[in-house]
C-alpha cells in the first residue's frame, strides 16, 4: 500500500469519528493544509548521484595525465636508476590537476559553450558581417586569456640564459604581458580570416599557400638577426599553446554558425582549418612583437625573473589570475547575447555555476601545473642527459656509451610523444568524426596512429635539436616547405584535416609536459634555450597525415581501377 493511501485512511479514520462525511477531495485539502513534508537527501543518496557522474570526467583526465606521468617516472627509475624527489608533492600537484582539468571542461561546458552555440546561431542572421568579424577577433582574443596552458609562458622563462638569450628572458619576464597579448592578438586575427573563409567560400588550400610561406619568410630572417633567433622557438610554441579546450569548441561555434548561415552547412568539414590559422598567426605576431622590441633598443633586464609581477604561487592570487582570465571572455559573451542578440539567460543558475566551477578548476589546475607536470617535466629533462654524458653536479659517469644513451633519449622522446596523442581524448573525437566524414575511407585508428607518429616523430627531432644545438630555422624550414609539397597534390579535406591535426595534439596536458621537458634538458646541457619540441610536434602530424591522405587516395584509385578491369 502506499503512503498516499496510508494517509488518506488515516484521515478518513479520523474525520468520521466526528460524524462527517467526507471525500477525497477533502482529504486532498486536508493533506494541503499540512505543513510540507521534506526528504531528507542522506550521504549515500549524494553519493550515489554523484559518483558516476563524476567518475566518468575524472576517468578522462586520469586517461590524459596518468600514462605520461608513469612514462617519465619509469624511464627515469628503469633506464637511469633514479627516482623522483619530492614524489608526494609531485602526486599531490598531479592530482591537482586532474581536478582542476575536470571541474574547468565542465565549466566550460555548461558556462560557456551554451553561450557560443546560441550566438553562433543567431548572430550571423541578426547582425552585419562586420559586427560579426569584429566579435569573431573579441572571441579569439578573450579565449586565449581562458587557455589553461597560457599560463605555462610565465613560468617558463627561470632557465633561459640571459647572457645568451637576453631578448628571449625579457619577453618571458618583464615583457611577458606583451608577449600573451600578441599571441591573444595573433588568434583574434586569426578568428576573422577563419570567418572570411567562411562566408566567401576560400579554399584552405589557397590561405595555406599565402600564410606558411609569410611564417616562413619572417623565420628565416629572425633565424639571421643576433637575438631574434633564440625567440623563433618560443613563437612557434605559442602556436601550439593557443589551440586548446576553451578556443577549438568556441570558435567552431560561432564557425559553424556562420557558415549555416552562408549556405555552407551542408559541408560537413566546413569547420576544418580554423584552428590552423589559430596556429600559425601567433607565429608572425610574436616574432612581430620581438623584432619591434629589439628594434626599439631598449635595455634588456639580467635578472628577469620569468614571472609576470602578479603571479604568485598562493591560492588568492591564483584565484585573482583565473578571474582575470575567465571574465573577459564571460562578460563579452554576455553583452553579445544580452544586449546585441536581446537574448535572456535562461538558466541564470546552471550559467553561474558553471562559471564558478570553471574558475575554481583553473585556480586547481594552476597550483598543481607547477608542482605536478611542470617539475616532473623538468627532472626528467635534468636527469636524460646522464644517460649519454657524466652527470652535472656529482660528475658521475655516463650510464651507457654515448650512441646508445642518445638513442635511448630519442626513444623516450618518442614514446613520450606517441603516448601524449593517443591518450589526448580531443582526438579520439577528431577520429571518429572524420571516420563518419569520409564514409570510413579514413579510418579513426589510422588517423590516431599517423597523428600519434608524427608527433613522436617531432618529439624526438626536437630533443636532438637540444641536444646537438641544431638550428630550429631550417628545421622548420625544411619540415613546411615538405608539407606545402604534399598540400599541393593533396585533396581539399585532407589538407584541412590535416594542418587541424597539429593543433588538436596540443592539450593542457602535453603543452606544459613537453615544454618543461625542454626546459630542463635545455637547462641540464647547457643550452641557451629549451623550446621547439612543441613547434615540431605540431609539424610532424601534418606531414603524417597528409601522407596518410594521399596513400588513401592512392589505394581508392588502385582498388577502382581493379574494378574496372575486372568488368566484362
């Protein structure tokens, strides 16, 4: 029996006791004139709510994060015998991260993301194109702000030599607010030209062909100015810094937006190529940035300390610089929707917290980048070089003879990198959406793969960059200058899905990893620098999957012309 019909015998027991007849009508007002009964939410219902729900999203940081961190660990404990100082604090900042990955995405997602799907649906049929290219540069601009990774250039600069590299050491010190505005600056840029395309039907082919060359160009002739060539592998970083979980989703937004509106939704890669731009326009506007300064004269500080002035490794500032980040791009969207589109929130309290959890995941993830992945990073990159030269400070021997310690380095330089992409989950995305694309002419698992040798591939290039003082110039040079071959013979979809490529294998996680791991080795062999392996880890996929794209079409014109001939 249940507890409505419980209660309705016991006042009906009770009203005709009083001689009354009743109904249930006056039952049911009876049971009005009760107070309100509450059930009480015990502990195990909160968790047994909770715990799925959680447990899915922590499971994919912990897929992103865990491998690598076991990765570098046992290298260093199985192939140079050592172990990990201050392993607990070393857990404790991982951990952190994880959380603060997981409490930021879902911010991001129930924060922002409805914002930028409604105005990129409403704003290309309500508003003018260049109130429309003007918010595209504001987004790019203010999302760039909101990266997590971003905050890895202000503590990136405490190992560079300024003596060697003293253009380099300011922009990563003193400089450093200029430095993260003509990055945001490059991207905004980027986000308008992305929207052009769009909405004029430009081939990606074509841009490629007009902006690498112009990338280039600027390369070689920093590459050929005294201080200005320390700074190349620090702009082409920035490239892969600026494509991560906050400015992908929400330009895609407003792109796909955009092109709906141009008649181009039915394309189904029409948001293919955007975050190429986002990669490669940062490369001019940082090397802009560093010839103006250096053309300028200005007095280059020794004793930079790497870090902008307000950074600090407390929790209130921590949570005043993800305020700092977070709420521009918030508010532009808010007065995009609120007072252009005339739009009303309709849920004021799922945007609210969404925006809070958000913050509090970038304060999380900020306090354990520097403590977890980056000193992990970092002691793994002081510790490689003892496998192949004597050991600074102690002057202990090499562990093995110096070509077998090198190949060991480059091994683990690309195990580090395959790993860091075949557990990056923006990718498994990627493939699957590119397996239904193409009708499975290109496989998820093969697109996983060639991305994931490619950046290996560029992993361990980068690392013997380091190690042997190679010049990242012709490096580059001659990687792109390869890659603009293959775009060349390559069809439309491949060349977007390609050049996309580099920039979906730059996460949160892999960004800080790689980049510390430079730094320390940088550091350990006594180079003036330790950037790069980020700029040709994004290189090697393009190559790759270009590769793979055109052995995809060579297979298909294979298999038809079998088929032909086997016709009567």
């Amino acid at each position: 029996m249940t507890e409505k019909k419980i209660r309705y015998g016991q006042y009906l027991g009770a009203i005709r006791r009083h001689h009354r007849q009743v109904s249930y009508n006056d039952v049911i007002a009876a049971e009005r004139a009760l107070p309100a009964r509450r059930d009480k939410l015990r502990l195990v219902d909160l968790h047994r709510l909770l715990t799925p729900y959680v447990t899915v999203r922590f499971a994919e940081q912990m897929r992103a994060v865990i491998p690598l961190a076991l990765m570098l660990i046992g290298f260093q404990a199985l192939a140079l015998r050592t172990t990990p100082p201050e392993a607990e604090t070393i857990a404790l900042g991982i951990c952190a991260v994880m959380l603060g990955l997981m409490l930021f995405m879902e911010g991001v997602k129930l924060g922002l993301m409805p914002f930028a799907e409604n105005i990129g649906f409403l704003m290309p049929g309500r508003s003018n194109p260049v109130t429309i290219l003007t918010f595209g540069a504001l987004l790019g601009t203010a999302a760039t702000f909101a990266e997590p990774a971003i905050g890895v250039l202000q503590t990136a600069g405490g190992s560079v030599s300024a003596e060697r590299a003293g253009l380099l050491k300011a922009l990563l010190g003193p400089w450093s607010g200029a430095l993260v505005l003509a990055v945001a600056g490059g991207v905004g840029c980027a986000v308008t030209l992305g929207l052009l395309r769009l909405m004029f039907g430009w081939r990606m082919k074509t841009l490629i062909m007009i902006i690498v060359p112009a990338c280039l160009g600027i390369t070689a002739y920093a590459a050929s100015q005294p201080g200005l060539d320390r700074v190349l592998g620090l702009a082409w970083d920035c490239g892969g810094i600026t494509t991560g979980p906050v400015t992908v989703p929400l330009v895609l937004a407003l792109g796909i937006g955009v092109a709906a509106s141009a008649g181009r939704g039915d394309n189904p890669l029409s948001g293919f190529g955007i975050v190429t731009l986002a990669s490669l326009f940062p490369v001019i506007f940082v090397l802009g940035t560093a010839i103006h300064f250096s053309g300028q004269g200005l007095p280059l500080p020794i004793e930079a300390t790497g870090a902008a002035d307000w950074y600090r490794e407390t929790p209130v500032a921590e949570m005043l610089g993800a305020l700092r980040a977070i709420l521009p791009l918030v508010l532009l969207l808010f007065v995009v929707q609120r007072f252009l589109l005339k739009t009303p929130i309709k849920r004021r309290d799922l945007f609210v917290y969404g925006i809070s959890v958000a913050v509090l995941g970038m304060m999380a993830f900020n306090l354990g980048l520097t403590a977890g992945l980056v000193e992990l990073g970092n002691q793994a990159g002081n510790n490689v070089p003892w496998a192949f030269s004597p050991r600074r400070g102690s002057g202990a021997p090499a562990l093995y003879p110096r070509l077998l310690g090198l190949s060991l380095t480059m091994i683990f330089a690309f195990c580090i990198g395959y790993g860091a992409t075949v557990a990056e989950p923006a990718l498994n995305a990627m493939g699957m959406t590119v397996e239904n694309l193409s009708d499975g002419a290109f496989k998820k698992r093969l697109l996983i793969h060639a991305v994931a040798f490619g950046v290996g591939l560029g992993a361990a290039v980068g690392v013997a960059r380091i190690l042997f003082d190679l010049p990242l110039a012709w490096l580059l040079v001659g990687t792109y200058a390869i890659a603009l071959v293959l775009t060349v013979f390559s069809r439309e979809e491949f060349v977007s899905l390609a050049w996309d490529s580099a920039g979906v294998t730059t996460g949160p996680v892999t960004v800080p990893l790689l980049l510390a791991l430079g730094i320390g080795l940088g550091e350990a062999v006594g180079a003036p620098e330790g950037f790069g392996i980020l700029a040709l880890c994004s290189a090697g996929p393009i190559l790759s999957v270009l590769a793979a794209g055109l052995w995809i079409d060579w297979r298909n014109r294979i298999s038809h012309r079998n088929a032909a001939r086997r016709k009567p």
